[in-house]
DNA sequence: CAAATAAGTCAGTATTGCTGACACAATAAC
DNA sequence: GTTATTGTGTCAGCAATACTGACTTATTTG
C-alpha cells in the first residue's frame, strides 16, 4: 500500500474553524435587528419564523408549519395562539380538508413581517453587493450543503418557491 | 434628475429571501448534533460556545469570553460555572492582573470539546468538499459581510488566529 | 364502522437569555 | 495614599423557547 499524499490536517481544521466561527457570528448579528423590534412587540424570535414561513407560504397549514420548522406542535402552538389573537395570522377552514387551518398574514400581519424582513434585506444586500455574485453563489452553494442531506428537497422546493 | 435603471426588486428580494432561508435551516442543522450529544451530558448550546472559544482560545480571560459571545455576566457564570465544577474547564490567576482568571480546558474539557467539533467538522467538510474551494471563499466573504461592521475587527481577529 | 390524521390542549420541565443590585479584591488615577 | 475604576462573582427574579407525555375533538380514509 503506497502512502497517501499528506492532507495538510492543521490548514484542513483552521478552514472549518472559520466557517463555524462565521456562522456563529453571521448568525448573532442576523437575528439581532428583528429580535429588537420582536420585543418591543412582546413577541420573540419564535414569532419571526411562524411570521417568515407563513407569510413566505400563504395558505400553508399547521403541520406544513411544522415541518418546516421542525418543532412540537406544543411549541408552535403558543407563539402562533398568540399571533392569531393579536391578529397577525389568520386562519381559514381548509376547502379540500376541513380538519386543516390555512394559515394567512393578515395585513397587519404583512406590514409587520415587511419590517422585520427590512431589516435582514439590508444587511444581506450589502453583504451580497460587496462579496459580488460569485461569492453569493458559493455561499447559497456552501449552505446547502451544510443542511441535512435528507432536508434538502424539502428546503430546495422552500428556497425556489 | 434622470431616471435611474430600473433595479428588479423582485428578483432581489428573492435572492435576499434564499440567503435567508438557508442560513436559517444550515444553522438549524449545523447545531443539532452537537446539541444532542450536549443534552447526554447534561450541558447546553451555551455551554458549547464556551467550550469551543475557551478552547480556541486558551488562557483567555471571562470579560474576554464575554466580548465575544455578547452575552451578560450573570448568563455567562451560569455555564461557565458548570463546566468549572465538573472539571471540564479550569482556571488560573492572572500573572499581570491578579483579578484576571486565566481560562483554560482541562483534558477532560479537551476530549468533549474534540467530540462536538468532530460532527460540525464532518458536516461543515463535506460541504467545502462538494462546493469547491471558490463557492467556499464565497461562503467566508459574504459570512463576513453579514457581522455587523462595528464587530468585523474582533471577528477578523478571531478567524485568522 | 374502525383507524388514521390534523389540530388543539393541559401540565410539567429545562435551557438560556435578561435586569437589577450588591460584594470584593486588585489596579489605576489623582 | 486615598479614591475611582475594573475584573470577577453572586443572589434573586423574570421571560422566551424548546421539550416530553397524555389526552381530546373533528374529519377523512380504508
């Protein structure tokens, strides 16, 4: 058996560091804009993906919600109990399925989802114009990747929707 | 004033809406298998961040570590606190400044440590070798973009150690 | 009709943030 | 050398978000 050429283990390990690193950081300041506007609302970060996919998935149901999220439904059913009675999302029998709840940003819903979404376009549009389309690509590239292998149907048909 | 091109918003904001969504679920899957081995011993995500940045940064101080994670002293002595009484992380007087505690993992600390970063180094290795080294560069540049300006120095200062 | 599904609910627990207040030792400033 | 500042630690309480487990109701499906 003929020895491998030597993978550089240390080169390998600083890389990986710096996107774990990257990502925490990215992350951190992401969700910081609209976790300030979240609480002067009384609401939590919670609230912004419920508020997100709904409005991202109009007429998505409760379990669809779920599988995006990838919570309990014990736990999504606070924040999107609260929602609802704020008047934020709205909910109507389902035509085909009346068991289900087809799920709807009200307008009040829309124009609050347009705030926090205002805020993560700004930084991500900055980011995108200086790193230059090359760049954006092989983060969408890179990130993909990142998630589960048996997530990425589901994420491909959400991202391309 | 003339008119200005005409910039498709639309086509942006779907650009805008992918790095959002894929940074969400990257993020919610980068995190769950350190978390799973973390829920065994009985820690946290939070107690992960301490362990990797004591780890990457050995004989750092507590203000030290708080600057970095952006968290209050009081949720930050919660976990560190932990991970000192079961012998996972370990402190020395400052030689400087004896109001300092000097940082550190212990074996013990070191071993874990090289557990959770094992799973993310798998995931995040893949990714880079499915990608290629240009949609990584990508990946680090547009990262980078999205930390807030104020934090890119001490970021750059991390990364690069 | 029985089984499965979609949704909702109640109760309890754990983690991780936060604020505010206070204490102590060591260092720096005057 | 007294005073102010800094680094660290601690107590107490609060809030958001996630979990498990058990159970109900309405509706659809086989």
């Amino acid at each position: 058996m003929r020895k491998l050429p030597h993978t550089n283990l240390y080169l390998r390990e600083e890389e990986i560091r710096r996107g774990i690193e990257l990502l925490y950081f990215a992350y951190r300041d992401f969700t910081k804009d609209p976790d300030d506007i979240l609480a002067k609302a009384g609401f939590g970060r919670a609230h912004h993906r419920v508020l997100y996919f709904v409005g991202r998935n109009p007429g998505t149901t409760v379990s669809g919600l779920l599988s995006v999220l990838r919570i309990t439904k014990q736990s999504l059913s606070r924040v999107l109990g609260q929602l609802i009675e704020e008047g934020f999302i709205a909910q109507n029998t389902g035509l085909k399925d009346r068991r289900q709840r087809l799920l709807h940003l009200t307008p009040k819903g829309q124009e609050f989802e347009k705030q926090l979404f205002d805020t993560q376009r700004d930084r991500v549009a900055d980011a995108y114009k200086t790193a230059g389309p090359d760049a954006v690509a092989g983060f969408w590239e890179v990130l993909f990747h990142i998630v589960n292998e048996s997530e990425r149907a589901t994420v491909l048909h959400q991202i391309e929707k």
